[in-house]
C-alpha cells in the first residue's frame, strides 16, 4: 500500500475580521513539515482544515493514495489528527475511550492491542477515570487517539505540550518513526525537541516555507 | 504506521457502539436519569393530587388521562432527550466523535439510547400513573403499541434537534421552541390512540399514522444528520 499524499491548494482561512491566512499551499508525500508561527496566526486551526473538522474560507484540500483522492470517511480513519482541544469522555478510562472511537469508526477493539497502544505511550493506569488525569497523562492519550486506527498521515498539533521528559522523548520517537513512513504535518511553537522537520511553513502576513535538511 | 489487520464493523454495531458508550456514561453519572425519573415522579405526583381518582366524572376520564400521560412522557423525554448532542459539546468530545464517526452513525446510536431511556420512563410512570389515577386500560396491548410508536418519534426527533442545537445558546429554550410544531403531529395520534387503548378498542388510523410519522422522521434524520452534527 503506497503512502499517502497530502496537498494544500490555495487554503484561506478568516473568521470575521481581517484572514487569518490566506493562500497557503503545499504538497507533501512523506516527511515532517513543520507549521510555525505567532500565536492566533491559524496553526490549529489549519490543521483541524488538513483533518476534516473544519472548513476553509477558500481552497481545498486534497488527500490521496496512489493518485486517487480519498473518500470523507476514509479520511477519518487514514489521517490521525491530535490537538490541545481534543477531549476525551470523563467517566470512562483510557482504554475504554480508546476502545470506543475505535469502535465507532468502524474497526474492533481488543483488550490487548488497546494495552498496547497505552503502554506505548507510557499510560499504564488504565483502571483510571480520565476525568482524574493529570494534563500530561492527558497529552500521551491525545497521541494515542491520533495513532488509534494507525494512520498513513499523522497531524499534530503541539504535540509535546503538558509532558514530562520522558514523554517529550516518546512522542518526538514516535514523530520521527511516522515521518519515514509517511506524511506528518507538526504545529509548533517551539520546535527545540522534535524531531528536525524537513520542511517549515511559517504562517504569517506572508506564508514562507523552507526546508531545514 | 503499518496497518494492522483487524475486522470491518458494520453501520449498526458502530451505532450500538455509540448507544453502548452513552449508556455506560450514564449509568455512571446518572444524570438524564436521575433528573427524567425525578421529573417524571413529581409530574404524576402532582396530577394524582390534584386530579386523582375522582376529580373527573367518568365519562372525561379516558381523554383527560391519555392527554395527562403524553404531556408528563413528552416533558419526561423534554428533560432529558436533548442531552444526547448537548453532553458531547459540553465534555468537548464531539471533535473526537466528529473526527471518527459519521453524523449518521452517531444520530442512530443516539436516538437507540433515548429510545432505551424513554421506555424505561414509560415503564415506570405509566403503572404508576394508573394506578394512582385508578385509570384502568382496556387494551394494554394496544397502548404498548402506542407507547412503543409514539416513543420511536419522540427519540428520533428529541435527537435530531439535539444535534441541531448542541452549538447554540439557549440550547433548553430552543429545544422546547422547536420540538412543539414538530412533536404536535405525534403527539395528537398517540393520543387519540391512547384514548381508544384505555377503552379496549385498537385505533388503527391513529397508529398507522405514527406509524408514517416515525418512518417520515427517522428517513429526514438518516438523510439530514449529517448537516445537522458535522457542518
């Protein structure tokens, strides 16, 4: 199964001022790029476009397997999306939170591989309402959630925020890992502990883009 | 990021997955509960007092009583119905939901749960309501059809328009606003057919017509959910 193509076409975003970003544009098969910028400039919310939960003001997204563009609902399930206002439902635990978005997006859900995917990102309490989480315990079940249905494309939205070293380690391991495999797109504003990105795209009153390596 | 291989589920198994979710929440919680049943309880409290047994002549009763049921059931549901939508928007977990599940799936898993909570309010308020009204039913198979028909539509519009308002303010408000014109149409059959059902005859006009008005409701919901909870 070839990797997944992710292309921006001319996105622009605005609420009801001024746009938040306009024309932003790119197309990446495989790698990390970077999304960088001051706070309000759009990162969020230019990742929530990529994942399907919001609309742009004009552009569109497109996102491909081998030339052929991706249905809405296999969107869901090939591209991961985590971010700081992703939730999780209170009552339940992680593994049962977990079990469940698997469940309602289509695949099962087995109490061992469900294991699995807390351990590997260092949540071993499963026995614990979310509800009593602390916000890094928080964070690495956000990371869970965004590789739950193992995805071809991964978009993370300030990934390493609310966790302790080691889990900054983990989830920067884990960053690098899908970056080889296929596309990731990083919002960030400090980029000090990922992994290097092989290219930036700075969002501002001109949307620059570099690569670094 | 290999795939692994795992099994394909089916449109109703991903809805009872989500009926399944909201059921353990809320029996954790208890929060639609607590509050329909304590409604509910109050509700024929009220009624029994200030109608009881012999506050209408004989010949009113039939008709005052089915009117009485469908006003305390359609409030019963009122509270707590709408929460389905509301709840994922107040926890902030409808971006997960609407990031891995279609509208459709969500919206059938859902109204399956209000269904579930509406029968268990029937269940309970309806005895206690005849009981306490001394109301005696002379086709219970009739009004279990009724309550069964009647109480699919409740569930599916309750839950279509939770859908619609779960991002508005004023959600309670809007709700009940919206919900009249369109639960009138059910609500007048179901009594009728209500009133019959305690009279021991089976109403089979005003059933079929719940009958169309469940399926004309659920066919909009199923075409229309995902308007109402992704856009």
């Amino acid at each position: 199964m070839g990797s997944l193509r992710i292309e921006a076409i001319d996105l622009s975003k605005s609420f009801s001022g001024p746009p938040l970003f306009a024309e932003v544009s790119f197309i990446l098969d495989r790698g990390i790029l970077a999304v960088t910028g001051r706070n309000g400039a759009g990162k969020t919310t230019l990742l929530k476009i990529l994942a399907g939960l919001a609309r742009p003001t004009s552009g569109r997204v497109r996102i491909a397997r081998e030339g052929r563009e991706l249905s809405i609902d296999e969107r869901r399930s090939e591209v991961g999306w985590a971010g700081p206002d992703l939730s999780f439902y209170p009552e339940l635990t992680a593994e049962e939170n977990l079990g469940f978005f698997r469940r309602a997006a289509g695949f099962t859900a087995q109490r061992d591989d469900l294991r699995n995917r807390l351990d590997a990102v260092g949540l071993r309490s499963p026995g614990a309402a979310v509800e009593y989480f602390s916000t890094g315990m928080r964070q690495r079940l956000r990371i869970a959630f965004a590789l739950l249905l193992d995805p071809g494309a991964v978009l993370l939205d300030e990934p390493l925020s609310g966790l302790d070293a080691d889990g900054r380690r983990a989830v920067a391991g884990f960053v690098a890992a899908a970056g080889d495999s296929g596309p990731v797109v990083l919002a960030a504003t400090d980029l000090a502990e990922l992994p290097p990105p092989d290219r930036v795209l700075e969002l501002g009153t001109r949307n620059t883009e570099h690569g670094t390596r | 990021m290999s795939r692994v291989s795992v099994g394909r589920l089916g449109f109703f198994e991903r809805a009872l997955a989500v009926c399944a979710k909201d059921a353990a929440q809320e029996l954790r919680r208890r929060v639609a509960i607590a509050s329909v049943f304590f409604f509910a309880a109050t509700a024929i409290a009220l009624v029994s007092y200030a109608v009881g047994p012999f506050g209408l002549p004989p010949e009113a009763r039939a008709g005052v009583n089915a009117s009485l049921l469908w006003i305390l059931l359609f409030f019963s549901a009122a509270t707590g119905l709408p929460r389905a939508f509301v709840r994922e928007e107040e926890t902030g977990t409808g971006l997960a939901l609407r990031k891995l599940a279609p509208g459709v799936v969500v919206l059938a898993g859902k109204t399956v749960f209000n269904f579930v909570l509406f029968l268990a309010i029937a269940a309970l308020s309806v005895p206690a309501f005849a009981i306490l009204l001394e109301w005696s039913i002379g086709s219970p198979a009739a009004l279990a059809a009724v309550i069964l028909l009647g109480g699919w539509g409740l569930s599916v519009v309750s839950t279509f328009l939770s859908a619609l308002i779960a991002r508005a303010g004023q959600r309670n408000v809007l709700f009940v606003v919206v919900s009249f014109p369109l639960l009138v149409p059910l609500l007048l059959p179901a009594i009728a057919a209500t009133v019959e059902a305690s009279r021991g005859n089976f109403a089979a006009t005003p059933l079929r017509v719940l009958f169309a008005y469940d399926g004309a409701a659920s066919c909009a919901a199923y075409l229309l959910a995902s308007a109402a909870w992704e856009d």
